[in-house]
C-alpha cells in the first residue's frame, strides 16, 4: 500500500501566471546560448503553441520550466514569485508536465495514474478518465487497474505510456499544464479523444503545447 504523502507544502501556483525576462540559457557542452534575450508573459488560462526548428530552444523551455535547469541570465516568474527561490519539490508538485518520454514508477496502473492518492485512487474516476481519453471499455479497464507496472514500462506501448501520462495529468488537475510533444506515439483518433479532455479539463489552467502535430496547436490562443 502506498501512503499518502504530505500535503505541507508551499503554495506556488495560484493563478497560472508566467513571465520570463530577458532569460539566456545555455548547455556546458555548448558555449552557444539555446535561448537568447527571450522576454514573453503568458496570463492565467492561455493556451500557447510553442513551434520551431530543431535546436531553437523549445525542449530549453520547458527545461527551464520544470527547473531541471536554470536561467544563465535573467528571470522566470510563476505569480510573481522567482522560481528559482522558491521549494523545488512545492513547485513541481503544483504544474504538471506531460513530455514524449513517460515517466513511470513500479507499481499498479492504479498508482501509476494517480500517484499522489490525493483522490483516494477512486477506481471510478480512474475509470472515467480513462474512457474520456478514448478508451471504451470501462470494465476492461477497471479490471486492469491492479496490473503490475514494470519501472521501466516495458510491458506497455509507447502509445499506452502516453495516455497513462495524460490521465495522471488530468487527475492531478494542475493550474500549469505543459505538454512536450506529448501526443508523438498516440494515433490521431486517440489524440483527438485527448484534446477534448485537455479542453473540457484544463479550460481555466495555463497549457503550454510544443507542437508535433500541426493540429494540436491549432486552437492555442497564441504561437510563440
């Protein structure tokens, strides 16, 4: 049985808010800023498509966002507080990212979509999740809630692994959501499934989405 963890953490995300100012980011293998002077302000509830050539920063972004890495120069702002100053774990607990590589932990399907317990794993939900992101068989489902995840997620498809992250994500109901090429192993009929969900659940949260597909940015209320 998994605990419940601690809920004492420090409130970071209110509204949804970001700004970057003047931010340079920069790898150690690469003396060559892979973000340069960017200054942009996102309100509460937009929906930004993020497009690009390879290598013009937009895995940097998000990067940057996460706070796997820091800016070199300048600032980001999440409702006016410095990410860089605030409880690493408070904060990453409070957006949710959503990225083409899944991360998975060893443990039931269950534990894997909801993994704070913070909704008492109810199986319902669970369920219904699930079904809204275009699984239909609601008693398969439910029967497989108890199956055994292997660390690495080896026993499922990479389009599985996807649409257990997108349910994980919905679940935990973020007021940030950020989606990095989330939907690349996910069939189009599968997609559209999910981008129903994402507007139906994440209509007053800010969604940052890096495009693969040119139709999953088409309703974005702005292109960066």
């Amino acid at each position: 049985m998994v605990k419940e963890r601690k809920k004492n953490r420090e409130t970071v995300v209110t509204e949804g808010k970001i700004t970057l100012k003047n931010v340079f980011a920069k790898y150690a293998t690469n003396p060559n800023p892979a973000l340069k002077d960017l200054t942009l302000e996102i309100s509460p509830g937009e929906k930004i498509g993020v497009i690009g050539r390879t290598g013009s920063g937009k895995s940097t972004l998000v990067k940057l966002l996460w706070r796997s890495m820091d800016p070199d120069v300048g600032k980001i702002y999440v409702d006016s507080k410095d990410i860089t100053t605030v409880d690493l774990k408070s904060y990453r607990s409070q957006i949710m990212v959503v990225s083409q590589e899944t991360a998975l932990i060893q443990g039931t399907l269950r534990e894997n979509i909801d993994i704070t317990l913070e909704n008492s794993s109810q199986d319902a939900l669970i369920t219904q999740v699930l079904t809204n992101i275009g699984f239909t068989n609601a008693d398969f489902l439910k029967s497989k809630l108890d199956m055994k995840v292997s660390s690495d997620g080896s026993n499922l498809s990479a389009g599985e692994k996807q649409i257990i992250s997108f349910a994980r994500a919905v679940i935990s109901k973020r007021k940030i959501l950020i989606l990095d090429e989330a939907t690349a192993n996910i069939d189009l009929k599968t997609e559209e499934f999910i981008q129903k969900a994402m507007d139906e659940e994440f209509k007053d949260s800010t969604v940052i989405v890096i495009a693969h597909r040119l139709q999953t940015i088409l309703k974005s209320d702005r292109i960066l």
